[in-house]
C-alpha cells in the first residue's frame, strides 16, 4: 500500500457559526451543509465540521475544539496575503516567516480559528 494524497479531515468546533465564518470569509472555503452536518472545501479537498465529540462514529478518541496545527498552501505571494488577512482584522500569531514543508523552503503566516487551532497559510513562491 502507498499513500497518495488526503481526501479529507475533521475538525471539532464549540463554535460552529464563528468556524464556518473564519473558514469561509477570510480563507475563502467553501462552506456546504447536508443532513445537518458541515463541511469546507477547498480544491479537491475537504475538511468536515464536527459540533461535539463522537457526533459520527468512529471518532478520534479525544477531539477537542482548538488541538489543532495545520497548514495549507495558498497560491500568490505572501505580501498580498498578509495584506488581505491584515484587511479582514484576521487573527495573526505572526506576519511572514522563513519555515521548511513537505517540499523545502517555504514562508508562512500563522494564525488562530475560532476555536484556537494553529493555521499556517504556506507558499513555496
């Protein structure tokens, strides 16, 4: 067996109208509903909403709002993008910084959901 991609992962939220809001209006995700679940999509990729723990079985065994770090890649460079989250009074941890991702180099801007998950917003420009 060989891993190819990620399809989709789950995130638990205490506040799912502010999750939805963060992920839509200031990263630009598609947000969808249906039978009363939530989810965001970006790309071919999704990140599904869950509003309390085990709410879909099986679960992680210990979700919690806010244990998360994650990182997407954004198209454009930095400069623009920090702009833009600066704009839309987006939660900064920090401005522009040097990191290393899966494929080298690259700069990142850190900032929190929420629910006070990491989120890095990465580029290899």
């Amino acid at each position: 067996m060989q891993i190819s991609g990620m399809d989709h992962f789950v995130i638990t939220t205490g506040k799912v109208e502010e999750c939805l809001r963060f992920y839509t209006e200031l990263l630009g995700m598609e947000a969808r509903t249906a039978n009363g679940r939530h989810s965001l999509w970006f790309g071919a990729q999704k990140i599904n909403i869950h509003t309390r723990p085990a709410e879909f079985l099986p679960a992680a065994a210990s979700p919690t709002p806010g244990s998360l770090d994650l990182c997407f890649e954004i198209k454009g460079d930095m400069e623009t993008a920090l702009t833009e989250l600066k704009r839309k009074n987006a939660p900064l941890v920090t401005d522009i910084v040097e990191r290393n991702g899966a494929r080298g180099k690259m700069r990142s801007i850190y900032l929190r959901d929420p629910d006070g998950n990491l989120i890095e917003l990465a580029s290899y420009e």
